[in-house]
C-alpha cells in the first residue's frame, strides 16, 4: 500500500512539473489569448473566435505558450461531437505580431492529428452556428 502512494505521489509530481515545464498559461487576461478571442475571420467578420468556440464547445479552456521554433501559440480545448462521437478537440493558433495576424496551424480530436479539410469543416461548423 505504501509504495503504491509512493508511486501516486511520485506520478502527480512528474505531471505537475511536466505542466510547470511546458509554460503553459491559462490565464484568459493574458493578451495573446485575448488577441486570438477578439479576432475575426475574413468569411465570418460579425463573430470573435472567442464567442464563436466558447459556444459551441463545451467546456471551453483557452491557454498559451512559447513553442520551443520561438513563435507564439494560442492553444484551445473544449469537447464537441464529431460523427456522432464526443470529442476534446484540440486548437492551436500560431499569431505573427508582427504582422497583427494568427492561423489555426493544429488540430486534433481525442489527440489524432486532424487534416485540413477536417480543419476547414469544423471552423465552417462553428462559425455557422452563430
């Protein structure tokens, strides 16, 4: 019993400094995060990112971090269904400040890599839904 709380212990450890390691911030002031919620998309100029995936995903979590290339990532998970399966999907956006710009660079369901025409019906799914 004992070394099996050594193990937990040891386990949640690992994981809290896996988390610590990866600089990931989920505070939803953080500028990044909020340039990413407030943009629009040039098909759907009426809706924010923001209110458009805090919509139709539930549970909704919206998170940043330096990717180890050195460009900035805004990185959004939240469960929705895909062909009649629930999902944690997965979002990542790669922002350009110079240029004031971001793109969705990565997408997964449940940890697979998505294709970009998957890409694409689920922007068009979410933004056609407000």
């Amino acid at each position: 019993m004992r070394k099996r709380i050594i193990n937990i212990l040891v386990l949640l450890l690992s994981v809290c400094f896996l988390v610590v390691g990866c600089g990931v911030t989920y505070n939803e002031n953080n500028e990044n995060i909020q340039f990413v919620k407030r943009g629009t998309s040039s098909v759907y100029p009426n809706t924010t990112y923001g209110k458009a995936f805090d919509a139709f995903f539930a549970d909704p979590t919206w998170g940043y971090f330096v990717a180890d290339t050195g460009e900035d990532v805004v990185e959004f998970t939240g469960n929705c269904f895909y062909d009649n399966v629930e999902v944690e999907a997965l979002v990542q956006f790669t922002l350009d400040k110079g240029a004031g710009t971001f793109e969705v660079t990565y997408v997964s369901f449940n940890d697979v890599t998505q294709n970009q025409l998957v890409v694409s019906a689920l922007l068009e799914a979410i933004f056609e839904g407000q």
